[in-house]
C-alpha cells in the first residue's frame, strides 16, 4: 500500500507539473494574441491617419501650389494639416491626436523632385511643378515606438490656356492682359494685318540676326506665387526648309525686365506641343516671342494660333 501510494503522489506531482506547462503555455499564446491584435489595430488605426492627412495634403495643394511649394524642405522641416479652423490651413510642427485613447502623432516633409532630360523623376534638373510628400505616423505599443511611413508626389495639374488666333489689332500693347485679344507689344518684318487671323515673315533671312519676330503682351496668370509654364504649341502651315521658333520670358513684374536668353524653342512642327524650359516657372507674368523664317524659295510659315499651356 505504501508502494502505491507512493506511485500516486509521483503521477500527482507530474500532472500538475505537466498543466503548469500546459497553462503556462497557453497564457503566453494568449497574450501573444493579445499583443498581436493590439500592434494590428494600432497599425490600422495610425495607416487610417496617414491616408486622412494625404487627402488633406492633396486637397491644400489642389487649392494653391503654393501651399506646399513655398515650404522648407526636407525631413527637417515637420508640418501638419490643421483643420480646427474650418478650413485646411498648413502649420508648423507635428500633430498629437488620439483614437480610443491611445496617442498618435503625425507630420509630414516636403521635398523638391528632379527629373531627367526624357521627364523621368531621378537625378537631373528640379521640377518646381512635382514635389515629393512624406507622411509619418507615430506610436507606442508595450514602450517601442512604431512608425508608419508613405511617400506620394504631389503635381501642379490643372491645366489652363494661353491661346491668341488673331493680331489684326496691331502693336503697342505692353500689357498685363488677362485674355489674349487681337493685339501685341512689337512686331519686326512681320505682316500681321494683310489676313486677319494669320502672321507670316515678309523679309527672308534668318530671324535671329535680321529679325522677322512678334512679341507679345505681356499675360497675367493671375497666380500671385508664380504659374508653371509648361508647353508651346503653334498651328498653322510650314513649309519645307521654313521654321518656326520661340522665346519666352517671365517676371514677377508686370514691366518686367524682360529677358530672352537662351536657344530657342523650334518645334517640330504644327500642331506639336513643345515643352518650355522650367526656369520660366514660378514667375506670374509671361511674354513670347515667335520667329520666322522664310526657306529658299521666300515661302514664310503661316501661323495662325498660339497656345501656350500653363499651370496655377
């Protein structure tokens, strides 16, 4: 009896070792669980509140370019979307907020693009119509600080258009117009009044040095940080071995100064968007000047529309 009892209390002892094991087991699997859902609700929640502060992002961009294109760059500079006043207003610094009490900040930094000579994003020249916008999320789960991080471009999209069809009106228009009209600023070896709605060269040569050239009023775009200026495009006739060419100037003064340095754009013919140079952007008021050029048999281009396309 003793033996057996003796049996009993070693299988007894070993039992409850074992469903120590088990339940020992068992609570760790649980609060692995209990851990697990709270990093993925947190995650949830702190993605929720990087997806609302890019839509607020966008939408402030989508309002005024430069909103966003004015601001310091790089990781350095913090800043948030502030919605307490009714509107989306950019502030300074980052954002503390909470869901289900547990705290969240948030923040974002803006950073300047580059593309390359094909429009590639990469390294090359700075692109003032793309930056890049980055949004970081912030929390605690058990002391360790977690992050959410996205990155997203941010474009200067809407379109508008510069389009002048007619300059029967004659020179000595120096603007700033709103709308394009019938008029110019000057004009050499050019017959603008002979058919309304068409210019053409009337002095062979080469219209850089001998000059066959238009210049336009001055435009106001209306945008009081800068507009991008982003194609040329002319409709009309060219005739073999004849060209046409641009330049363009701008200025944050409706008086300028005025300069046309540079090559100048030709493109490859009618009805054929050509981009213009970047360090035309960011500047409010804007000229062209078109150049023409007569071919060997003194047949000059008819150009007949300008367009010139533009971003706010």
């Amino acid at each position: 009896m003793q033996k057996n009892s003796g049996q009993s209390l070693v299988e007894i002892i070993i039992a409850i070792s074992i469903a120590a094991i088990i339940i020992t087991s068992a609570a760790g699997g649980i609060l692995m669980v209990i851990r697990s859902n709270e990093i993925a609700g947190k995650t949830q929640v702190a993605s929720s509140l990087a997806t609302a502060l890019s839509d607020n992002l966008i939408s402030v961009t989508e309002s005024n370019w430069h909103n966003i294109y004015d601001l310091n760059k790089g990781s350095a500079n913090k800043y948030y979307v502030a919605t307490s006043t009714g509107q989306f207003v950019i502030q300074s610094g980052t954002e503390q907020t909470s869901v289900n009490n547990f705290p969240f900040l948030r923040y974002f930094y803006i950073e300047n693009v580059q593309r390359d000579s094909g429009g590639a994003i990469g390294a090359g020249t700075d692109d003032p119509s793309t930056q890049k916008a980055t949004i970081i999320v912030t929390y605690n789960i058990s002391g360790a600080e977690r992050t959410i991080s996205e990155s997203f471009y941010l474009t200067r999209w809407k379109n508008e258009v510069f389009n002048q069809t007619d300059w029967s009106g004659g020179s000595g228009q120096s603007g700033p117009i709103t709308m394009a009209n019938s008029r110019f600023d000057t004009s050499i070896n050019m017959d603008y009044s002979s058919t309304p709605g068409k210019i053409f060269a009337t002095s062979a040569g080469n219209c850089n040095n001998d000059g066959c050239e238009l210049i336009s009023s001055a435009f106001d775009s209306g945008a009081v940080g800068g507009a991008a200026w982003n194609t040329v495009m002319w409709q009309g006739t060219l005739p073999s071995g004849a060209t046409v060419k641009f330049k363009f100037s701008a200025s944050n003064d409706s008086g300028g100064p005025w300069s046309w340095s540079g090559a100048p754009i030709q493109p490859a013919g009618p009805n054929v968007q050509t981009r213009i140079s970047v360090d035309k952007n960011n500047f409010r008021y804007f000229k062209y000047k078109i150049l023409l050029e007569k071919n060997g048999s003194n047949e000059s281009p008819q150009v007949e529309n300008i367009v010139i396309n533009y971003s706010q």
